[in-house]
C-alpha cells in the first residue's frame, strides 16, 4: 500500500512538472514585463515581430516601442476582442503567441548585420523585402470617421473559401510597379480585395483597391496600407475574418491595376452595400457611382 501512494505521489509529481513547463513554454515567448510605449529591448524586438507578421505593423524592427507600434498593438488588441490600452501585458503577450510566429534567428540576424527586411507571415524568410521607409508608421491613429461594417461587404452569400494563404500566391504577377509599396503591400491589399469584393465585377474589384489607396493618399486615414486596412471598423473582411482567406489572381491583378493608375471610383474613400447598409451616416457621404452591388462615395 505504502509503495502504490509512493507511486501515486511521483506521478502526480511528474504530471505537475509537466503541466508547468507547458505553461512556461507558453509564456516563453516574452519576459513577464508589461511593454509599454517609451520601452527598448528584446521584448519589443518579439512584440514588432509578431505584429508584422499578422500585417498589423509595417515599420522597422528595430526594439524601440515608438508611435507606430503603438498604434499597431492597439489595432491588434481591437481585431481579436481585447482591452484596447497599447500595453502588451499577460493576455495580449499570450493572444500574440497563439496568433503568430516569431523566428528569432532570422530577426537577429538581419537585425545584427544591418540589413532592412520584414518578417510578415506566409512569406518565406528569401522573399521578404525591405519595410518602406517613407511609412514607417502602422497607422496613426486619426480616421475621419468609418462607416463602421458598412463600408466594406464581406456579403454572406458569397462562397467561403477556409484556404490559407500559401507561399506560391505571394509573389506579384506583374511588373511596371510604381515605387512606394512593397511586395507585401501588394499582397494584404489583395486580401482586402478578394475578402471584401471577390464576387463582385472585376471592375468593382480594383474599385476596392482604388479605395484603400485613396484613403493611403489622404490626410484623414493612416498613411500606410496595413494601416489603412487595419484601421478599427473599417472593412468587415477584416472584422469576420475573411482578410484571411486566400486571394485568387484576379484580386492581385486588380491591385496592381490600382495601383498602376486605374481608380474606377471617382477618387472615392468610401464605399457601402445599400441592401445591407444600417449607418444613417455612410447614406449621408456624397455619391459618386455604383458598380456592382457597392456604391461609392466621398
């Protein structure tokens, strides 16, 4: 009797030990501080990185916790439901970990030799490409006014496609590209465009991405296109999670016709379904045409 208690008691030992180095290695991922604006360190090098991975933060990884990620972290802690307060501290630290991955080595080596790369997700470590530098900002925080889910479609008859997006999609067919955004520019816009448009006319689709670029280009939105995208209600592909999805050819030829000049809106910077819109606020902006089920506006 004594031996099988003594058994029990080891087992329960080895269980309890097991059970606390999972835990452990859950939270391995960052120290136990709170990381606030103002911070610097290895915390907010992980922090950075896990932020652009999810596509939230297009700045330099550079471990100094600034304006940009800041902004980013809020944005992040919106999407998946949380506190909204721009510190990283147990929950938000463990919601990051669970969301995203962070290849340590790689960042510190391109951290060590200099070198400007990104680290975004579903992008091989080769294909990342150099952050822009003319926005180093996630977004900055000054909106205009949104339509809420009114001003992207995301339209629930549309066929839901669970795929996640996969290396071979990553890389622009296209060439002739103006300066200014980069190959992971391109390719969250074109997650946009096939989660908030992709049954609707081509047209409609590169109307889409003519938006976001508008509202990149005025003084009323964030002025980087993660930004944009990311912005709090601002599209419902982002809110229900179809930005996710994995976007077909067309939306990337739609994106780069965008951004090669075509703007089919009129300039708009806002657009909403009018069979399903319920802001008395997005039917009061200036029309300016529709094209497909989407009308756009001013």
């Amino acid at each position: 009797m004594k031996n099988k208690i003594l058994i029990c008691l080891f087992i329960l030992t080895i269980s309890s030990f097991g059970f606390i180095n999972s835990e452990k290695d859950q939270l391995d991922a960052f120290s136990n501080q709170v990381i606030q604006q103002g911070a610097t360190g290895d915390d907010v090098i992980e922090l950075q990185a896990r932020l652009q991975y999810l596509a939230f933060y297009n700045g330099k990884i550079d471990g100094v916790f600034g304006w940009g990620t800041y902004w980013a972290l809020r944005n992040f802690q919106y999407e998946f439901g949380m506190e909204i307060d721009g510190l990283a501290g147990a929950a938000t630290k463990q919601k990051l970990a669970d969301a995203s991955e962070f290849d340590r080595d790689y960042v510190y080596e391109q951290i060590r030799k200099g070198n400007d790369f990104t680290h975004y997700g579903g992008v091989d470590n080769d294909k990342q490409s150099k952050p822009n530098n003319n926005n180093t900002s996630s977004g900055s925080g000054s909106s205009g006014g949104t339509s809420g889910s009114d001003s992207g479609s995301g339209d629930s008859d549309q066929q839901q496609d669970t795929n996640e997006t996969t290396d071979e999609d990553l890389e622009p067919s296209a060439v002739n590209m103006p300066q200014g955004f980069s190959q992971n520019d391109i390719q969250i816009m074109a997650n946009a465009v096939y989660g908030e448009a992709r049954g609707e006319p081509y047209e409609g689709q590169v109307a889409v991405a003519s938006v976001i670029l508008n509202r990149v280009e005025s003084p009323s939105f964030p002025n980087t296109v993660s930004g944009v995208i990311f912005e709090p209600r601002a599209f419902t592909a982002v809110s229900d999670g179809q930005i996710w999805l994995t976007p077909n050819d067309q939306a990337k030829k739609a994106v780069l016709d965008a951004i090669n000049g075509w703007d089919p809106t009129g300039e708009a910077i806002y657009y909403f379904n009018p069979d399903t819109a319920t802001s008395a606020w997005i039917w009061s902006r200036p029309q300016i045409k529709r094209i497909g089920k989407h009308v756009f506006c001013m």
